[in-house]
C-alpha cells in the first residue's frame, strides 16, 4: 500500500508539472518558444546525466530508500523554486538541476518495486504491472485537476501543491516502505512513459553487456532505434507544444488540455493491451508501423481542429498511436539486439532520452519560426520519418555485427 500510494503521489505531481510547465513559462516567466524550447532540451540532457551519475550507485547502496527520499526532496526544492521564481534565469537553473534529480524517483520506485517482488517471491513482471497501473490511473485524473488548479487559484499555489505531494512521496518512500536486503539484478524491460513524460533516467542495467550491444548493432537496429528517436521526439514535442497551441492559437481554456491528457491517458491502457496480444500475430514491425501513419495523421489533423469537440475526438487517435509506439518497440528492441533484456533496456532507454532533448530544442526553434499550431507539421514529417526507417529495417539483413561469432 504504501508503494502505491508513493507511486500515485509521484504521478499526480508529473501531470501537474508535465501540462503546465509550458503554460508557466509563457504567461508567468514570460518567455517566448525558444527559451522555453531551451528549458525542455538542458532539463532532458541532464537527466541524462543525472541517470549515469547514478544507475550503478543507486545498485551499490544497502537501502535504496535513501536515494527514493532524496530525488523527493528534490523535487520538493524544485516545486517550491517554481511556485516562487519569476526570473528565467532562476527558473532554468533550478528546474534543471532539481528537477532532474527529481526525476530519480520514477525509476528508483520502480527498481524498489522490482526487489520487492524478488525478494518476496512474487512474479515480478506482473507485480510491476500492477504498480505501473497506479501511475496511469495518476495520469488520468491528473492533468485535468492539474489544469483546474492553475485556473483557479494560479501557478503559484498549483506548484506548492505539487511541493507538497513531493513531501508525502518521500515520507511513503522513506518510512512507508519496508527494508528490502540487496538482490541479484533483475533485467526488465523499461517501464512505458505515460503521456507527455520522458522517460526519466533508469537505474542502468549491464553497462558492460550494453557496451557490447552498441558495438554489435546491425544496420535494421539502427533504423530501429532512428524510429524509436523519431516517435518518442514528436510525443514530447506534443507535451511541450499542445498547451501554448490551445490557449494562444485556439483562444480556448486551458482546463481543455487537462481533459485532452486525461483522456488520452484513459484511452491508451485499453490500446497496450490490445497491442500486446495482436502484435505478435500481426507483426510487431507492422503495428508499429501502421501507429507510426496514424501519428502522422493525427498531427497533419490537429493544426485544423478549432473546437474543443474536434480536440477531443482527435484524442482517439493520439492514444491509438502513442498506446503502441511507446510499447512495443521495447520488445523489438529487445529482439533485434540479441543481447539480453539489459542491454536492450539500456539502448531503448539512451534513444528515449535523446528523444527528450530533440523534442525541446526542435519545438523552441519551430515554434519561434512557424508558430505554435505548425510545430504539428513537423511532427507529422519526422512520423512520415519513422514510417520510413520502419519500412526499410525490413529490407536490411540482420547479418552478423564485426568480431561476432
């Protein structure tokens, strides 16, 4: 109970943060798309730093609740700083730097949840299943109460909320959850992002055995992960752009983007799992591919939706999209590198961050030249991209990588 009150926690605090961060630098820091672009790409290069400062020490550490605490307070700090600061500046260094750190305890919770179930005997893929569904229910309610928070009572006390609920994450995480004596690593595949959040660094598995994987990768794996780059970059892309677009081009509410998120956030659990019993019948490669052309559509059909009715019904096809583009391809990944689930989750974990600081910097510099609304074009371009990588992988033989038996 209390591991999935944490994770519940930390969900709520991720939606309001994840569908108004673009909202607040615009109307309270007063910026335009390019610095805000500038925010999103240094907060997703140093998560990526943040994740290689500390897989392997979070795995050295005899209690991993002292990390889950700390990344907490983090982002307690960081809460606090957004509900106070108005200088760009001040907002830039300390959302980079805490909410980075911040980001630990999606992982750390993760990989807690992970032992747990080793160390109990209990299935672990099934038990982190159940715990990742407490995270989507997170993200269903979230972004509409979040939304709702910021138009009622502004910026300033929507971030002390979220402060806050980073205060009872730590208090759950530190006291609320049991010791757990350090086990053997467990290799899983990387936890689904939810709808508009990187995927916050994990705790690194095999770096040796990942090593290895990046120096025997074949020609289709690179196509394979230049699509995985190219999808996961026009999801963030969406996340930082579709808030400005609704309330600066379309005049509308900002509380529509919280009932957009949340339904897509609703719409996608049905879609994974229909996704994951047909794509083996189907073909992986093709229901990818065939997600990939519906994004393509969905983002050539968003610039001309004007009413909230039309928003909302396109919210169909972003989570038919997104329900398969952003869980299948692990176990693609998985296969083509034929290394073990560790060095797969490593390369698929590595494109999804890249993806991250793609999307900010892409988005700040579209946005500057084209507008809000025709930042979607672009994602629909880089989509017909990953069409294109997905449709050629096939063509290439796998062969055997250089030095490989």
């Amino acid at each position: 109970m209390p591991l999935g009150a944490a994770i519940v926690s930390y969900g709520l605090t991720m939606a309001f943060q994840s569908t108004t961060t673009s909202l607040f630098l615009a109307n309270a820091v007063h910026v335009g798309p390019l610095l805000i672009g500038l925010y999103f790409a240094l907060r997703g290069a140093a998560s990526i730093g943040v994740s290689l400062a500390t897989g392997r020490l979070s795995d050295r550490l005899r209690d991993r609740r002292v990390i889950i605490a700390a990344a907490g307070v983090a982002g307690v700090v960081g809460g606090v700083c957004q509900a106070l600061l108005r200088d760009y500046a001040l907002v830039l260094v300390t959302g980079v730097v805490c909410l980075s750190i911040g980001y630990l305890t999606f992982s750390q919770l993760f990989a807690y949840a992970t032992e747990y179930a080793a160390a109990h005997g209990r299935p672990v893929t099934s038990f982190t299943s159940v715990v990742r569904s407490g995270l989507s229910a997170a993200w269903v309610a979230g972004p509409p109460l979040g939304l709702f928070l910021m138009a009622r009572y502004g910026f300033g006390p929507l971030y002390l909320i979220t402060a806050a609920l980073s205060v009872v994450t730590v208090v759950l995480s530190r006291w609320g959850l049991s010791r757990v004596p350090p086990q053997a690593p467990v290799a899983l595949p990387a936890p689904v992002p939810v709808p508009g959040e990187a995927l916050p660094g994990e705790a690194l598995p095999d770096e040796a055995g990942a090593g290895r994987g990046r120096r025997a990768l074949p020609a289709r794996m690179w196509l394979l992960l230049g699509a995985v780059v190219a999808l996961g970059t026009v999801n963030q892309m969406y996340g930082i752009d579709v808030s400005l677009f609704v309330t600066a081009d379309r005049h509308l509410s900002a509380q529509l983007v919280g009932w957009m998120a949340g339904l897509a956030a609703g719409l996608e659990i049905p879609v994974i799992i229909v996704a994951g019993r047909v794509a083996d019948r189907l073909g992986k490669r093709r229901v990818v591919l065939a997600s990939a052309v519906v994004a393509a559509v969905f983002f050539g059909l968003l610039p001309l939706a004007a009413s909230p009715a039309a928003l909302l019904a396109l919210q169909g096809l972003n989570a038919a999209w997104v329900g398969v583009a952003l869980s299948v391809p692990m176990v693609m990944v998985q296969e083509e590198a034929g290394r073990g689930a560790g060095a797969a989750s490593a390369l698929y974990s590595s494109a999804f961050m890249a993806a991250s600081v793609l999307a900010g910097a892409v988005t700040g510099i579209a946005a500057s030249a084209v507008g809000y609304g025709n930042v979607f074009w672009v994602c629909a371009a880089l989509s017909l991209v990953a069409c294109g990588l997905l449709a050629i992988g096939p063509g290439v033989r796998p062969g055997r990588a250089r030095g490989e038996r």
